[in-house]
C-alpha cells in the first residue's frame, strides 16, 4: 500500500501548489486514471479565473449555445501526433492552442515520449512564462498559458522496466535512449517525479476505508487559502509554483539543517538551479499543507524524494 500512499500524496501536492507532475509506471498501472481524476481534488474556480477561461473558449469557439460562463478548470488531453500550432496555438489569425485551452486547469500528456521533440521543446517558455506570444506580420497576440502539466508514460519502450514481477526485454542502453527523448530542460520544469507501481490482487480486493477526493479537496483549499494570503501583494502569483526567485527568498526560508540537507541532495544528484527552485516552491507547499509557517528538514527530504528521474542510474 505504501507505493499508492506516495502517489496519493503526490496529487495532493500537485493540487495544493498547482505543481507539474510526471507519472512514470508500467502499462495499465493506473497512470491515465489518476491523471483524470485530479481535477476532483483542485479548488474551485474564482470568479477572475472562470472569466479569464470563458473567454479563450470564446475566442477559439469551444463555448456552446447554452454555456454562459465556464465555472469547471479545464481538462485537455491531446493525442501525442498533435502538431506544434495545435499545442501553443498559431494560424493566419492567431487562435488558442491546447496549452491555452487548459489555462487554470490541466493539460494531460499521455505517453510523453511518443511526442515529436518539436512538440515538447515548445512548452518550455509557456510552462516558465504561463503566457504564449505568437507573432504575425502585422499584429501579436499573446495568450496566457497558466497550466499544470500531468504527464504520463512508461519506463522502457517494453514498459516492464523496474517491474516487480515481468522482465524487462529492451537490451542495454535502450531505456536510457528511450528517456533521453525528454530533453533535461523540460524534466527540469516538472517539479514531481511520480514512480506508479503496478497494484496486485490483495490490494485490489483488500476492502479498507480509504480517504475521498472530498477530505483530500478540503485540505488542498486550505492550502491554497494560506497561499492567497502569501501572495496578496505579489501581482499574478496565486500559488506556490508560480513563485519568483524573490518571493523565494522570502517565503522558503531553511534553518542550516534543510540548507545541508538540499546541498547534499544537489551534489549527489548534480541537480541544476532551476531544479533547487522546483524542491523549494514544493517543500513550501508540504510546509502548508502541514500548516507550518516555517519549512523543516522533513519537508525539504519529501520534496528531494519527488526528483526520481534525478537519480544517478535510475535507468541503469
């Protein structure tokens, strides 16, 4: 049960901060599933954000006849053969793409690695920038892009790679290959590495009272509450993972103990800058879903724990 606590844990994250997560399992372990089943746990919309929605669904004719005002956070799911316009929006009169589509909601990305590089390279400014410009001859447009990402996909192109019970068949080399079709710098922006293990039998028959997205969606809105507050004097941040380097500086605040603990981690994984902001703007929002004003090892050490794909031969 261990392994779904830890997934379970980690969409609660996610929803509390509006953090990017990469689920990373074998085939049928449930990844598209939890991908769905995130929205039950986010915060209602705002009135600001249901109008800020309503309005990009308007301008690229998703809104029906009988649809006033989109009060649900979006949920996107593009097949991975979309083309690059699709995906950050463009045209002869620039419409909205995907990323704009799932603004203030998610935007799920099934088997990430079967997504032309092309198309994965592009989502880097929008997912630092949360806006899209596209440029035209005579005018520009700009789109805002305030997503979370949910990605999805399998270890090995066999997907049984770190199965516990089936072999993984891909020769040697082949899985770090098949990784390396994410470029470092996207995995950089992503700020929770999920490992989804397969679920057997005894837990799929196991009956236990087990907790509901509702007790998990009041948690998550206190949290959010707590970072409305935070943030009421900083212009465009609403949460945790839309945090500058000076809102940094402010509100993660480590004791000498959490500095060692996040120094020894970057120097054992040869993380990079932009990956020690990722650990900070998460350990902040585990500190506030604790209710602690004051983000303590433990916070810092579950954070690290969420850089899977950091780790030094996780792909052999």
């Amino acid at each position: 049960m261990k392994g779904q606590q830890n997934i379970k844990r980690s969409f609660e994250i996610a929803a509390a901060g509006g953090h990017n997560v990469i689920l990373i399992g074998p085939p049928g372990a449930g990844k598209s599933m939890l991908a769905k089943r995130l929205p039950t746990i986010l915060p209602p919309m705002s009135m600001e954000e249901a109008l800020e929605t309503t309005k990009i669904h308007s301008v690229a004719g998703k809104m029906g006849k009988k649809i006033g005002l989109v009060t649900e956070r979006p949920f996107r799911k593009p097949h991975h053969t979309i083309s690059d316009v699709a995906l950050v929006g463009g045209g002869g009169y620039p419409q909205p793409g995907e990323i704009s589509l799932a603004h203030n909601g998610v935007l799920f990305l099934d088997e990430l690695p079967e997504y032309k590089r092309t198309v994965l390279e592009v989502m880097r400014q929008p997912l630092e920038d949360r806006n899209v410009t596209i440029s035209r001859a005579k005018f520009t447009v700009d789109y805002p892009a305030g997503f979370m990402l949910i990605a999805a996909m399998n270890p090995c192109p066999c997907g049984y790679y770190n199965h516990p019970d089936k072999a993984c068949v891909c020769g040697s080399g082949v899985v770090q290959k098949y990784l390396n079709r994410i470029s470092g710098p996207l995995l950089d922006r992503i700020d929770l590495h999920v490992e989804v293990v397969p679920i057997s039998y005894d837990e799929l028959t196991y009956a236990s009272a087990t907790e509901g997205s509702k007790e998990i969606r009041e948690r998550v809105i206190e949290a959010r509450l707590l970072q409305k507050l935070r943030f009421e004097k900083s212009e465009g941040v609403y949460s945790n993972a839309q945090m500058s380097s000076k809102d940094l500086e402010r509100f993660c605040v480590l004791s000498d103990d959490s500095k060692q603990v996040l120094k020894n981690a970057m120097d054992r994984l040869g993380l990079s800058a932009r990956a020690y902001d990722r650990i900070l703007k998460v350990s902040r929002t585990i500190a506030d879903l604790e209710k602690s004003e004051q983000i303590a090892v433990t916070h810092i050490s579950e954070a690290i724990q969420f850089r899977s794909l950091d780790r030094t031969g996780w792909a052999g």
